[in-house]
C-alpha cells in the first residue's frame, strides 16, 4: 500500500498530524513558530520512529520571505501528496473579538492565511485541509467578508466547497467527548477527477449528539461523555497530583472510549496534577457542581460567593457535566480553569492536563513539553485526534483510488502499445 506525504502548517502541538499518523501519512514537514509545541512535535515524531525529527520540524515564522524555500530544503526531492494545517483563530474568534477594542481588525493574524495559500500553491498537493473557527465564516476587515477572500485565494488550482452545512464539523459527531464545531476546508486540484464533496461523503459520523435524541440515530453509537472520557482517573482535591504516576491499566474499569486512548501495555499516567485554587473558588466549584448550578444561579442561591470583582458573565464559571460532551477546551485554561470545573462535587477542582487531552481525544501516551502553562495552551489550540484521523480517513481512501485509476490507465496504454 503507498504511503502518502503531508506537509503541516501552524502544526500547534500536532493534534491535526496526529490523525494522519494514525492513518498512516508520513510527515514530511511540520511548520509552528511556538518553541514548546515545537517540542512536542519533535517528542511525538520519534514516537512514531522518525529519525529526523530536529529537521523536519521547523521552528519558523511561516511569513519569512523565504519560507517556501527552507520547507524545500527539507522537503527535498520528496512528492507532497497533502497539505494540512489552520492559521491561529484568535482572531476570528467571538472571544478574541470581544477582548480587543477594535474587534481584532488591526490584528496580523488576519491574513496569515495568506502564508498557508504560498505554501500551497508552490507545492500543489493533490488536497489540502484548512482547519479554522466558525467566526471565520462571517468575520469583516474594513468592510469586507474574509472568508470569502480566503476562498477566492484557494480556489485558485483548488476545487472548494462554501456551504456550512457541509464544511461545518462537529467533533461529537467523530467519537470527540467535546462540542467543538469547527470549518473544515478541504480542497482537490482541479486536475484531479475528485471534488471536494467526494472527500466530505466519505467523512463518516459515528457518533450521534445530544440534540439528536429522538431523531433518526441508526448506526450511530451514543455521544461520548465526560464520565466516559476521565471517569476511570484517579480522585484528586486542590494541589494533589503528580507529573507521572504509577497508573495500571485496568480495562474492565475503563470505558470504550478510553481503551481507544489508553494501551494495554501502558502502566504511566502523566500530567494528571489539579491547581491549587483558592478557597472561595473551592467552595463555588463544590456548590456549582453538586447542586447542578451554572454561574447566575449560584449568585442567585449563594450571593455569599459572588467573585469580587463583580464579575457575573455566564460563563466566568461552568461545570463539565458527567453525562454530556465537554464544551469546547479552549487555550484560555493556561490563565484559570473556571470555565472548565470538574464535576465531582467531592473533588471541587478544575480539570487537569490530562482530563483536558483526554476531552480533546489525545492519547495517553502523547507527552506534551513545556511548562503546565504552555500545555494547556498546545492542547485547547489543537484539532482533536479523533476528529483528524477521521478527515484523513477519508482523504486516504480518495488518493487510494486516484492511484488505483492511474495504475489502471498505465495498464491500459501498455495493452493498447502491446495490441498495436
């Protein structure tokens, strides 16, 4: 069987790579400019036994004037069968706009999309995946709408498709114990007899959503919950917890969803360590979580724990219910976890590193470098594994039959050389 190559561009920690890995892509490239994601990127690829991993992860500014030229210099000779990656979504993103005075409209951020169209169009993959926020659908700069200028850009040897509906994903649909909707581009060289909605068909849900109760779900296995993603981990209060621990693996104690994550062979449990956090967040955390409360009713049956700094946004502090899908991990859990509570009222804590890889699909034994702070930053800017894996899935069974109907072709001109 071939396997095909892929480039990554604001590669993150690899959450997107990881996916094709699984799939069996080989990494010719990683791109990122963060020091410590680029650490970890290294750390995953001599994971997966690739002996160059220094060079082929580069630790660049993806707008360097001559960034096509160092990808070519380790690239080298090699075919680029893909390119993946998503410029920062910071920018994009209703948070982001709402903390910026002028809604992010001076940021660069903006237009680096147009460093991943260079790449692009100098290496003309067969496909590429462009992998961004749902503000990207409707964000303006100076008055106009910029998805459609990044589509214009794309469509430039690419086929794309712009309907929500079909490049909206929603990764509890692909097993993911998280609401994370997310703009998925996928593009196919117009030369090639494949478009765009070929690879989308192939892109199978497995899994039905909350919402979808009482609707149409044959075939289709339950949303994957909180409970089934880091019920089986150990109890931890305020402060406790260790970078590694002992941590036998004990199947008939785990759920489906972790055996997919978790080895037989693996006995190490790493970053499972809770915040110390103060005691009046203690006490709204243990409140929040036993209760079944969200923030406005524990200021409404607590006024005793109103923050003191007034603070009373919906969304200052929430509870990850035990029976549903997280909501979205996002980066801003290297600054607090409030957003992010745990919910065993007896723990009163925000979730760990781990709790938070595991939410987002990571595997266990994916070692994440830096400091506590840079790792919750890798690991909410990251496209779920899960999610990935089913992208490239789909994406490898197009290219197979892209080299199945060239064989075929070559076969057919040497029957026709041999006839004549």
């Amino acid at each position: 069987m071939k396997t095909y190559n892929f480039i990554d561009l604001f590669a993150g920690c690899g959450g997107l790579s990881e996916g094709f890995y699984r799939q069996g892509f080989h990494a010719l490239a990683h791109v990122e400019i963060d020091h410590f994601a680029c650490e970890t990127l290294k750390t995953r690829m001599r994971y997966y036994g690739y002996g160059a991993a220094d060079q082929a992860v580069m630790e660049q500014d993806i707008t360097a004037k001559d960034i096509v030229r160092k990808i070519k210099a380790v690239v080298g000779d090699e075919t680029v069968d893909i390119i993946i990656g998503g410029p920062p979504c910071q920018s994009f993103s209703p948070l982001g706009k709402a903390r910026d005075e002028n809604s992010m409209q001076q940021d660069p951020r903006n237009y680096l999309f147009e460093s991943y169209v260079k790449v692009l169009n100098h290496f003309k993959p067969k496909f590429f995946v462009f992998e961004n926020v749902l503000g990207l659908l409707d964000t303006e700069l100076r008055g106009k709408r910029i998805f459609k200028i990044i589509l214009r850009r794309l469509r430039k040897n690419y086929r794309v498709l712009s309907k929500e509906e079909t490049i909206v994903l929603n990764a509890t649909s692909y097993g993911v114990p998280q609401e994370r909707k997310r703009v998925i581009l996928i593009g196919t060289r117009r030369d090639l007899d494949v478009t765009p909605g070929d690879v989308y068909a192939k892109i199978q849900k497995t899994h039905y959503l909350p919402g979808d109760i009482g609707k149409k779900t044959s075939g289709l296995n339950r949303y994957v919950t909180v409970r089934d993603a880091i019920g089986d981990l150990p109890k931890l209060h305020s402060g406790e917890g260790a970078i590694e621990v002992n941590y036998p693996n004990d199947y008939s104690e785990c759920s489906e969803y972790v055996k997919l994550l978790r080895k037989p062979s693996d006995t190490v449990l790493r970053y499972h360590v809770a915040r110390k956090n103060n005691e009046a967040d203690i006490e709204r955390y243990k409140a929040m979580a036993e209760n079944h409360w969200n923030f406005l009713q524990l200021l409404d049956f607590r006024p005793d724990l109103a923050h003191e700094k007034k603070r009373v946004f919906f969304n200052s502090y929430k509870v990850q219910w035990w029976d549903m899908p997280a909501r979205t991990i996002i980066a801003h859990l290297y600054k607090d976890g409030n957003q992010f509570i745990h919910p065993d009222h007896e723990q009163a804590r925000s979730i760990t590193i781990r709790e938070a890889a595991r939410l987002q699909s990571f595997p266990d034994d994916f070692v994440f470098e830096g400091s506590r702070t840079e790792q919750f930053k890798q690991i909410g800017n990251a496209v779920p594994p899960m999610l990935a894996e089913s992208i490239a899935k789909a994406i490898k069974l197009k290219l197979d039959e892209l080299e199945r109907d060239s064989g075929d072709d070559i076969q057919e001109c040497n029957s026709i050389a041999i006839e004549s």
